[in-house]
C-alpha cells in the first residue's frame, strides 16, 4: 500500500511540498554520503518535514571497534563512518529537536570478552585481586570495543 519512488534522496526532498511529509526513516544510509551532501540532506528533510513528524537515522556504530571492521570497512561504498556524537549535533544544527541515540544490534556473548569465573569452592586471597581486576578490564574493553553494532538517531521536527 505505499508508494515508491526511485529518486536522488535530496532532489526528492526538494521536490516535496514544505510540511508535507508525516516522517522519514533512513537504514544504513547516511554512511554512504559525503558530509557536504548529509547537511544538505538534513536541511532538506527539516523542510520537507512537518512540525512534529520524526526523522530515523540508522547507521553502523564506528565508535566500536568490532562494528567498524567487521561492518563498516567491508562495503566499499561507505563514504563517511558517522560517530554518534558527529550525527546528533549535525541533527541538533539542523533544527530538529528531541534527539535520541539509541543502540542497537548488541554484538553476541561468544565474540565478546569472557569473565574469568573461579569455581565455588576456590579461595585463594592471592589470586582474588587478579582475576577481579582481570574482569575490570574485560568489562571495560567490551562496553568500549564489543558493545553495539548500529545505533540510531530519532528526532523531531
């Protein structure tokens, strides 16, 4: 039931009425663009958008590691790899308001770091330091490198 149209994403948002369009929801796209063409297509949208209609921005998350080279990297046609904190200001700069980063796509236990689990019945005063400061930094690398793999941007018009 919808329609769809085969277009330059800025010329279609060009084309558009102002205020005439109810959202707009964008998958793994804006890593494609050159910045210069993403701020236009921003502003575009931010016209081509009516007061209160939401803006979705789903990209790769390159402030992981594991998302940028086992994502990111492999498609030659990525442009630009967008930090969420590059894509929530450019939003903001835009106009739009209510701006949420969201992650998603978590990467799976088996490729991150594991814990070092003691067996119950070990005790050993030695060794107990170590392996808590083993797991410190386990869970320092994995909310760092191995968190998720895409995140998304939402906000309004």
């Amino acid at each position: 039931g919808f329609t769809a149209t085969k277009a330059d994403a800025l010329s279609y948002l060009r084309g558009v009425p102002p205020g005439s369009l109810g959202g707009l929801f964008a998958a793994q796209v804006v890593e494609h663009l050159e910045p210069a063409y993403l701020t236009r297509l921003l502003e575009a949208a931010f016209d081509a958008l009516r007061p209160g209609a939401p803006i979705v921005l789903e990209t790769i998350n390159p402030a992981r590691w594991f998302a940028f080279f086992v994502s990111y990297i492999r498609d030659i046609t990525h442009v630009w790899p967008l930090h969420p904190e590059t894509l929530r200001p450019l939003v903001q700069a835009t106009g739009f308001s209510n701006v949420d980063v969201q992650f998603r796509a978590p990467v799976s236990d088996d490729d991150r770091l594991a814990r070092v689990e003691l067996p119950s019945d070990f005790f050993s005063p030695a060794v107990a330091p170590v392996v808590d400061a083993l797991n410190d930094h386990a869970n320092k690398l994995n909310r760092r490198l191995f968190s998720s793999m895409d995140y998304v941007v939402i906000a309004r018009r």
